[in-house]
C-alpha cells in the first residue's frame, strides 16, 4: 500500500504545485474583476477590453451606455468592462 502511494506522490506534488501556482490565483483575479463589475455604478469612468475610455451614463441591466466624448454615447455589455479608472 505505501508503494502505490509512493507511486502517486509526484502527481500529487505536481498537481500542488499546478493549483498554487496557476488556478487558485485565476481564480482570485476572477472574483477581484467581478466583484468590480458588480460595484459599477452611473459616472465611474471605465476602460472597455477593446481599449475604449469612457464614462458610464446608464445602466441596463447587462448593456452599459458609455459616453466615450461630448455627445457619443455606445451601449456595451457588462463583460465588455476591463477595468475602473480612478482619475
């Protein structure tokens, strides 16, 4: 019985090393963005996936209405939010 568990100590390691290392910190920066996109709220400035800055006017339920310069406004879901801006 020790043998086979000496057999399956270096998967287990590896897979370790695997969670520690690559999912459980996905999993966080998963959880930090959504956490984010659920504090949005009308006037925060955001930056889209695509690159576009802008700031939010209204709220849909999952469509965003971004006014991105003096008087253009686009609808973008709420997946398509990157990031909050501060300034």
């Amino acid at each position: 019985m020790t043998q086979s568990i000496t057999q399956f100590l270096p998967l287990i390691i590896i897979f370790a090393i695997f969670y520690f290392m690559l999912i459980r910190p996905q999993q966080q920066r998963q959880k930090k963005h959504k956490d984010m996109l659920d504090s949005l709220k009308v006037g925060d400035k955001v930056i889209t996936i695509g690159g576009i800055y802008g700031i939010i006017r209204e709220i849909k339920g999952d469509v965003f209405t971004l006014e991105i310069s003096k008087d253009i406004k686009i609808n973008v879901t709420k997946s398509a939010i990157g990031s909050k801006r501060e300034n």
